[in-house]
C-alpha cells in the first residue's frame, strides 16, 4: 500500500528483512457458489483505501443538477437520486463501489497528512477542487459505507515521535483529530503513521513504542466517548519473543485494548529485489500473532492491487533511444494488477503461479536496437522478472480470513484488482456468509402508543432465521432512545422459541427497539423502533362519603411530580362535566388540593383535569 504523499509515488518502498520459502497449503473458497450460500447476503469482508488520486476508479466524477450549498457541521450533503440526472444516477450505480457495495461495509478514505499538531491538511481538496469533499462523502453514504479516512504522517524525521513525548502537544493532536472526526461526521479515523517504522530508524523505536501507546490510549478514549471508529495501519510485527519481532515499534499487544481495527501492510515483502509481494506463509505468520493478542475480528489482511518488475541484468551496451536507468537493481516498476494480463500478453510471457508463496510470476528480455553517443551501432538485452498477486492469490488470502475468523481483507487500493480477484472475494464472502437473523418486537400494555406514567408493559421479541427455525440462547440487547441516544437498559436471552419477554416501565416517552450483534455464525439484527409515549398520571385521594354542606377535601397527586400545573375539579352534571371552582397549581410535590362542598344528599361523581392532555379516572363520593 503506498502510503506517501506525493501523488506521483503511489506504492511505498518498504525493504523488509524476512525471507521465508515454506511450503503452505490453503483449502480455498470454491467459486461455484452453494444453494445455501445463494440465499444469504454475503459477509462483509472487503475494506480498502481510496486516495485522494483516484477517487474516479470507484466513483464516478458526476454533477449534481444544483451545486451543493456550504453545509454546516455534522450536517451532511445531500446526494439521493434526486440530486443527479439520469446519466449520472446511471453512473453512480454502476461504479466499482455501488456494484460491490455488498462486500463492504466501511471505506479508507486516504486524503489526510498530519503536519503539526494542530495543522491535518486536506490532501483530498487539493486534488479534487472542483468536486466538494462532502458530496463525495455522501455518495460513500449512499453506498451505504461507514466513512473512516485515513491519516499519514506528513511530518519530518523524528518530528511526530517529539509531538507524542510532550503530553501537552500529545493532547493537542488528539483533539485535533477527534475534532476532524466530529466536524466532517465521520465514522472514525485511521491512522497509517509510517515515519517510525520507514523515516526515523529502528534504533528510537523502543523510545518511541511506548510514547505511540500512550498516544493511542489518550486517541481511543476520546473517540470512544464520542462513540467513533480507531483504526491503525502499520507493517507486520512477530511475537516478541522471537529473534525477528518486526516492526515492534506499533506494540500491537499494548494497543490491542484500544484500537477497534488493525490493518496490517502484509505486502511489500521484497522491493529492492525480484521475489513475491507477500509470500503466503509470512502473511499467515503476522496473523497469526495479530489474532494471540486480539480478537480476530478486529484483524484486517493487507491485499496489494500491483504488482513489480525488476531488471536482473543487462548484456551489451544500451542504445540512446532506450529509456534511461537501465540496469540491474534498478527501482522496480509497478503496475496495476487489473493490467496484468495485458503486461504479460505485450512482455511475450506466459506467467506461472508460484504455490509456494500463491503469486505469479514470469520473466521476459526486452532488446533495444539504435545507436551509441557517438554514433555506432548497438543491441542490448534488458532481462526481467515480474511478480504479482492474481485471482488465485486473493482466494488463498481469502481463505485466511475464513480461517481465523478476521474481520476481513484491506486492499491498497480498492478497484486495482482484476474482475476475476474481485469475483473471487465475492465468492469467498458467499461462503462466509453468515445466517440472517429476522426479528420482531410487539409491545403488550401499551395503547394506541401510549401508557400511563410508571404503569408497566411487556416488551417481548421473536428470532429467528430465515426459514422461521428459532434461534435459542441468543443474547438480544433493549434499547432505549431519548433525544437521539439510544442506551441499552436490559440483555435479554432467547428461550428455546426463540423469544424473549420483558417488563419495562418508562418515566419520560422514548423509542423501543431490540437488537442483536453480529457474530461469525449471524447477522446483526435491529427491530424498527417503537416510539411509546409516556402520559402523566393522577392519583387520587378522597373520602368515600362527606356530610351534606361541610367541606370535604380532594387531594390529586401528579406523577411524574411537577409543579406549577394547572388543575380543575370537575363533576358530571346532566351528562356534562362543569368545573367545580377556579383552577388550583400543583405544589412542589406535585400535589394539588380540592375544598369542596355539596348541598345535596346523594352520589357525586368527580373528576380532575390537569391541563388539557391529563384526566383522572371518575370517582364517586356519597354525600349523606
């Protein structure tokens, strides 16, 4: 994955130190896709990175038929079918990421570069000035992808690691990127800080580790109080106990507690020299040691969409009209896996897949005929080697994430692979594909969405799979939502019915809603919310009788207890209810108090009314 800033360098150098030749064997994904795997949805297993650079190869550079007002904070852009003409609507649903929006479920935008701690310039506005950042954001919306940019270290040698060492600068930083996070309303940030490893040498990485957790500690807390996504991104690291730990300046298990997905580069195994991108065995080795100290959902395997082609020798004396630097070990070529298969046809090759490492590979000459400097006659022969990942290498990565469980594939960048390799994790999330959960919710008690304040009612839930067998033991979360915020007030477990049933009471109005999480076997589930509205309640205290023409008192008590609220005494007279004196306020308790006096022997039947929304139940009072 290139992580550098300059839009011309679009795969990072990074010599890695590792060379392993094991023979690894994968069972992989078939790509005829099962009965049973046709009726779900597929897992949402593919993420990757979008740069600022070629945002047009996921989506489409379209106009909306009005141009977008300024918008506010946290008030996104609006981008519905309606915002855009035929052609475009047409354009938008046929992209790389509306076509496989059913892979994913959140996307890397990689269009932020710390500079100071109070400075994260915005690499996508200068890129793109004449397509607002928020409309593009939007249509990731409309893709329904939860939006977590990535943040690069676009600072000089050692100056980040000095930032972190000084608490105060240190919280600056993370109030800088919270505050991004909240002010475009993005999901989260990631953040792919590769100075340390790359930029300022191994020698200050065990000064700077644990500078980076302190650092991720202080991140997490603050985005977590504002319920966001922390995301890192860093090369491979082994277990610590091993000779060769990797790049252990990320201390993995330090911040396993308080980052929410890792990202690891498991690519750019060899750059200065011909050999596999990412040899499968050292892939599945760094995951391994990811997963023995975090849960494997938080995991995400690095895929490369490009390949390389070194020079490995030259023989004879090049001609001036051939390109320049021509010689061995010179920087690699790269090019995109989606035109591999073309390279190979124009190179003249037949490319082999290496089980081995599960990349392919091919060498090829390249001659060139001209003159010299001075004028001679001259032939060279320039011999290289390519090596790429193809579909069958993401089958075999794929086949890892279904092994241990990860929480999916990371691809620098989304849209450089082939159809085939895209196929290929299609085919792979198909047979990961979890069993859809199906809930219900009714409430029982509740009238016409409405109770009494502090009368109970039932909440009960019915889940099931698709084909209606119950789904038992199954833990379900109540939630409750006031004013925007939903919060869990009871786990619930399904009974061998696949039900659940609970009493509830409420103090204020709120919305209901049951939900489950997701899990490897399951899919999330959310029942629609139910709004339940909460009417105050009146509770009576009166004599049974009183005596013709003394005075009897009536206490009504409001609950909840407000005060300040306007009461009446009513009586049913001739089939009408006439109020019995002016109206009384509640005290501080909520309490109001009646005097009245009856002239006539009999049964009076009263009631209160407060305002104009609350009524007590009628009762009656023998007057002798």
């Amino acid at each position: 994955m290139s992580k550098t800033s300059k839009k011309n360098k679009k795969i990072k150098i990074t010599s890695l130190l590792v060379v392993i030749s094991t023979l690894f064997g994968l069972v992989v994904p078939s790509a005829v896709h099962t009965a049973s795997a046709s009726n779900k949805e597929p897992r949402k297993i593919v993420t990757g990175w979008i740069p600022y650079y070629s945002i047009d190869r996921v989506l489409p550079r379209v106009r909306k038929l009005t141009p977008s007002a300024p918008t506010g904070i946290n008030q996104p852009a609006v981008c519905d079918s309606s915002q855009y003409g035929p052609t475009e609507n047409a354009a938008i649903e046929s992209s790389y990421l509306f076509r496989n929006k059913d892979l994913m479920k959140e996307v890397l935008p990689f269009w932020f570069s710390l500079k100071s701690p109070t400075l994260i310039r915005n690499d996508y506005n200068t890129g793109n000035p004449s397509w607002p950042m928020a409309d593009t954001v939007c249509l990731m919306r409309r893709a329904g992808m939860q939006i977590i940019p990535t943040m690069t270290d676009g600072t000089a040698k050692l100056v980040l690691a000095g930032y972190l060492a000084n608490p105060t600068t240190r919280t600056i930083l993370v109030k800088s990127i919270v505050d991004l996070v909240n002010v475009n309303g993005f999901d989260g940030i990631d953040l792919d800080y590769e100075g340390f490893a790359f930029v300022d040498g191994n020698s200050t990485w065990t000064r700077t580790a644990p500078l980076w957790v302190a650092f991720i500690k202080e991140l997490s807390i603050a985005l977590r109080a504002n319920k966001k996504i922390l995301s890192v991104t860093t090369p491979y690291l082994y277990d610590p106990n091993e000779k060769q730990k990797g790049y252990f300046v990320y201390a993995w298990a330090d911040i396993a507690s308080s980052i929410d997905r890792l990202r690891i580069m498991t690519y750019d195994f060899n750059v200065a020299k011909p050999g596999p991108n990412a040899p499968i065995a050292w892939v599945d080795k760094t995951i391994r040691y990811a997963i023995s100290i975090m849960p494997s959902s938080k995991v995400y395997v690095g895929l490369p969409g490009y390949g390389r082609d070194w020079i490995t020798a030259v023989q004879g004396k090049c001609p001036i009209s051939a390109p320049p630097g021509l010689k061995a070990g010179a920087k690699a070529a790269t090019f995109l896996m989606v035109n591999a298969e073309r390279k190979a046809a124009i190179d003249n090759a037949n490319p082999v897949f290496d089980a081995t490492v599960s990349e392919a590979t091919y060498s090829y000459t390249q001659t060139y005929n001209g003159v010299t400097a001075d004028g001679a006659s001259t032939t060279c022969n320039v011999n290289r080697t390519v090596w790429y990942q193809n579909s069958r290498s993401y089958a075999e990565r794929m086949a890892l994430v279904a092994k241990y469980r990860l929480g999916g594939a990371a691809l620098w960048t989304l849209g450089m692979e082939d159809q085939s390799s895209t196929n290929e994790m299609r085919n792979a999330a198909l047979a990961m594909a979890p069993d859809t959960v199906v809930s219900t919710m009714s409430l029982s008690g509740v009238t016409q969405g409405s109770i009494f304040y502090a009368d109970q009612f039932t909440v009960s839930g019915l889940f099931t799979l698709k084909d209606k067998s119950p789904i038992v033991g199954l833990p379900v979360a109540l939630e409750i939502n006031r004013g925007g915020v939903w919060t869990k007030v009871a786990e619930l477990v399904t009974d061998a019915n696949g039900s659940v049933n609970t009493p509830i009471t409420l103090a204020s109005s709120a919305g209901i809603r049951l939900t489950t999480l997701a899990t490897w076997e399951r899919t999330e589930s959310m029942t629609p919310e139910q709004v339940v509205a909460v009417k105050s309640k009146i509770l009576i205290d009166r004599p049974n009788s009183a005596s013709r023409a003394e005075s009897f008192t009536i206490k009504a008590q409001l609950l909840p207890q407000v005060a300040g609220k306007s009461a009446v005494l009513q009586k049913y007279v001739s089939g009408k209810w006439q109020n019995v004196g002016a109206p009384i306020p509640s005290d501080a308790s909520g309490v109001i108090t009646f005097s009245s006096v009856e002239n006539n022997r009999g049964i009076v039947t009263l009631r209160v009314q407060v305002g104009a929304e609350v009524t007590s139940e009628t009762f009656a009072i023998i007057i002798r």
